[in-house]
C-alpha cells in the first residue's frame, strides 16, 4: 500500500485582513466625506459684541464667535480675524443636506 501525505495550507488570514482594511477605509472616505471636515483657514470682517480680558470678541456673517486678542475695539466696530472652520461650511455641504431633509419631510 502507498502512503499518502496530506498537506494542510492554512487559510490566508493576513492578506483577508488587508483586503478587509482596504474595503473598510474605501467605505468609510465615501460616506464620512473627510474633506468636509477638514479646517479651512478663514479671514472675514466681524463685528465686535464684547470685550474681554481675553481679547474682543466678535461674531462673523457666518454666525460664528471668534476671539481677537491684542484688540483695541469698542463693541459694535467691524474688525478682520482669522479662524479656522469646518469646510463643509464653505461648501454648501449643510445646504445640500438640508434641501434632502426637506423633500422627505412634507
């Protein structure tokens, strides 16, 4: 009688892992979009509200509170600031999620 010798091959674990990794990072650039939450450097005319000790502290068209150090301004003067914001807000990325919030909602 012949001998026969099995060989077992033992299933690829490390390259379903990376072909795992690869599917999920794919997935997951087209549905969170990572470019619409990356910072986007702004610089705009605020108006200021309040002086702290902190600086002025002015609100922007965008709505948004920014804080100047190193300001001289009375509450109500128009100053430029710098600040950092998500940039689906410059987009229209909110927009568009709205306007499809809309036409589900009657």
């Amino acid at each position: 009688m012949e001998k026969t010798k099995q060989i077992e091959k033992k299933a690829p674990v490390l390259k379903f892992i990376l072909i795992l990794a690869a599917a999920t990072s794919v997935i997951l650039v087209f549905t969170l979009t990572p470019w619409n939450f990356v910072p986007t450097l702004v610089t705009e005319d605020v108006t200021v509200i309040a002086v702290t000790e902190h600086g002025c502290v002015g609100e922007s068209v965008m709505k948004h509170s920014v804080v100047v150090s190193d300001c001289t301004a009375k509450p109500g003067d128009v100053i430029s600031a710098t600040f950092y914001i998500p940039a689906m807000e410059l987009n229209g990325y909110y927009d568009r999620i709205q306007d499809k919030l809309a036409m589900v909602n009657p």
